[in-house]
C-alpha cells in the first residue's frame, strides 16, 4: 500500500465518523412532573381543624379619632326641660347630640318650639346658641361639629317665629366641656348645644 493511502483512508473513515456525530441531536432529560395532590380542608369533611389552619381573629377596637372613628357605647339619655323652666332656671337649655351627629332628636322638638314662640313673643329677648363638641377628633373638625349643632337649634327657633337678630349663633369646640372625663357619660355630656336666654320683658 502506498504511502498516500495510508493516511487518505483514516482520514476518510474519520471525516464519515465526524459527520454521523454532529447529525445526532443531543438527548435531553425530561422531567416529569408530577400532578398536584389537592387536599380538602378538615373542616369541610367534619373533621377537627388544627391550630395551623384556623383563621387568625383580630380584635375590634373602637377608635376615637376622627379620621372615620366610631363609638359603639349607648349614648347616656337627659332628661328633657320645658322650655319655661329653662327660663325660670338661669335661661339656659341643652340639647344634646349622639356622637359626631347634628341631627336633633325628636324628644328636644317640642321644647325648642316652646322657646322659639317665647322670643316671637318677647322681641327684648335673646338667645345665643351655643355648639359644643367632645374632646375626640381634631380642634378645626370639632369646631366646624359645634357650629352646625348650634345651627341645627336656631333653625328649630327661627320655625317657631324667633327672629334672627334675637340670636346668636357661636361654636365653641371642645373648649367647654362640662365633665371632665375619657369615658362615654363624659363624652355624651360635652356633645351638645345651649340656648342661653338673656334680656326679655320685666
């Protein structure tokens, strides 16, 4: 055999060789997964439920700012004056509110309209009507609370024939609470408006 033989025919079988490799494409892994298992809560089936799988229980706390607070305490109940006894005793009545509410309760209707006909009456009488508001919420938001309470009563007045140069409508916060306290008779006792009566016929 001659010499370039030799290496001609290697050289060939190994060119063949090399070629049949890179045809091939590489075999990969595959993995299989492995389908899901679901697992129903012990609770549908009857079962004790463990610690780990009972929901976690959050308190309820009662906020008392004013940023969407509330107060769940029963407001405390006043006892309602006659309009001629608030004249008699000092020339002052009260009208209290429910918290953050203006709304006037229907057992003050009839004694305001009993004082609204008393300054139709008496044109030297004069009323200032006086909004508060407990200590909870801000000093601007619990300003504004005691002006449209105080608003709400001379509106009560002026539809029983009081004048509105008989009255003076004022709104003095949280500034003047009349009990000192953190607790819900505190509170209700601060949330109100007076009618302070002054002058009138000798």
């Amino acid at each position: 055999m001659s010499l370039s033989c030799r290496f001609v025919l290697p050289l060939a079988c190994f060119s063949l060789l090399l070629g049949a490799c890179a045809g091939k494409q590489p075999v990969q892994d595959e993995k299989v997964t492995p389908p899901a298992v679901f697992k129903a809560h012990p609770g549908l089936l009857g079962q004790p439920v463990p610690p780990e799988l009972r929901p976690i229980e959050t308190p309820v706390v009662e906020s008392t700012q004013d940023d969407g607070e509330f107060s769940t305490a029963a407001p405390t109940e006043h006892p309602v004056e006659r309009g001629d006894a608030a004249i008699a005793e000092g020339g002052q009545y009260s009208v209290y509110f429910d918290y953050r509410s203006t709304d006037i309760k229907p057992d003050y209707v009839a004694t305001l309209r009993t004082l609204g006909q008393r300054l139709a009456a008496d044109s030297a009488l004069f009323a200032q009507v006086e909004g508060n508001a407990d200590e909870r919420g801000g000093a601007r938001y619990n300003q504004n609370l005691g002006m449209r309470r105080a608003q709400a009563v001379a509106k009560v007045l002026r539809a029983a024939g009081a004048k509105r140069k008989q009255m003076k409508v004022v709104s003095y916060g949280d500034d003047r609470p009349r009990r000192q306290g953190k607790d819900e008779n505190s509170w209700a006792e601060n949330r109100r408006a007076d009618v302070v009566l002054s002058g009138g016929k000798k």
